[in-house]
C-alpha cells in the first residue's frame, strides 16, 4: 500500500472521527449547560453566553479537521 492509499483511507475516517467526537462534545455541553439553566433561572445570562463560546471552539476544532482533510485530499490525486 502506498502513501496515496493510506491518504484515500486515513482520511475519510479521520474527518468521521472528529465529528462524532465534536458532536458528542456539543451534546454534552449543552446538556448541562440546559441543566444548569433549569435548576438556576437566574443565572441564564452568563451560562448561555459560556455554553455560546464552548460550542463556538467546539466547531471550529471540527471545521479544521475538515480543512486538514482538503488539504490531505490535494495530496492524494497527484
């Protein structure tokens, strides 16, 4: 197997793997920042706005995983 190969295959899943990893990441985040709105009405202000800039780093680690995966794929067609 050559390096193209092992690119063609790596990867695909590699780009897979990050996004389950961030949606799982997201989904617990704003799980318990629900949770702590729920049980602290007042404070929905400033947990809103933390779970806001969470989910904002969250996606941006999956968008350059995504970009990774563009650049790799310029890599493999040659």
């Amino acid at each position: 197997m050559d390096y193209q190969t092992g690119l063609a295959i790596a990867a695909p899943l590699t780009v897979g793997i990050a996004a389950i990893g961030s949606a799982l990441g997201l989904g617990k985040a704003v799980g318990s920042a629900m949770e702590a709105m729920g049980r602290q009405p007042e404070a929905i202000a400033k947990i809103q706005t933390g779970m806001i800039i969470g989910a904002a780093f969250i996606e941006a680690l999956t968008i350059y995983a995504l970009l990774a995966f563009l650049l790799v794929m310029g890599k493999i067609g040659a």
